[in-house]
C-alpha cells in the first residue's frame, strides 16, 4: 500500500465502512476553499481526477474532501510536490458506491 493509500485509510479512521481498494484511481487533486456569502462560513470541496478518465475531473463530497486535506496536511501545504508524488506512486484506488439509508436517503460510499 503506497502512502496516499494509508492517509486516505487514516482520515476514515472512525468508520469502518470505508475498505476493499477496487474502482477508480485518483491521480490527481485540488482543494478549493470558498466563503459561504450568507454566513461567511469556509467552505472547502475537492476536484480530482481519476486515471481512468483522464479527460475529465470530479467534484468531490465530504467524504472525500477529508481524504484530500489529510494528502493536503501531510505535504505542509506543497499540493504541487503531493500531486507529484501521487502520479508517481500509481494514484490511489478507491471504490465508489451508492449506498441508501434507512431514512431513504443516497449518499456515496467510498471505499479505499
């Protein structure tokens, strides 16, 4: 398991839920980080894009926003050298799936 794959399993460290690497591979990643107009509350949210479509990018949910401040965190900021170093690891495999609860609601799973 390469590092960017040990972080992302750290940042899911309450939850159980998040394992079984098979889906799609992040190869890259930005954190954009807003202020909500109507409470001036931060507000941050991911893009990535995945190797398997390259031509493409995601924006990503809490979930996976949390993965990216911790790659974000352990790189002192550097989101440049932490890109880098995630193409030349291989990216990082996740499996993503859409999982209903018992309320009836959808939410994305993300599996590492």
């Amino acid at each position: 398991m390469n590092r960017f794959e040990t972080l992302a399993k750290e940042s899911f460290s309450q939850c159980p839920l998040m394992e079984n690497p098979n889906g799609v591979t992040i190869d890259g990643f930005d954190l954009i980080v807003n202020t909500d107009p109507k409470t001036q509350e931060e507000v941050k949210y991911c893009i990535v894009t995945y190797k398997e479509s390259p031509e493409y990018y995601y924006l990503g949910g809490q979930a996976l926003t949390q993965v990216i401040e911790k790659w974000i965190e352990a790189y002192q900021g550097d989101v440049e050298l932490a890109n880098r170093e995630l193409k030349e690891a291989g990216g990082c495999k996740l499996k993503l799936g859409l999982v209903r609860t018992k309320r009836g609601n959808n939410y994305v799973k993300i599996s590492m």
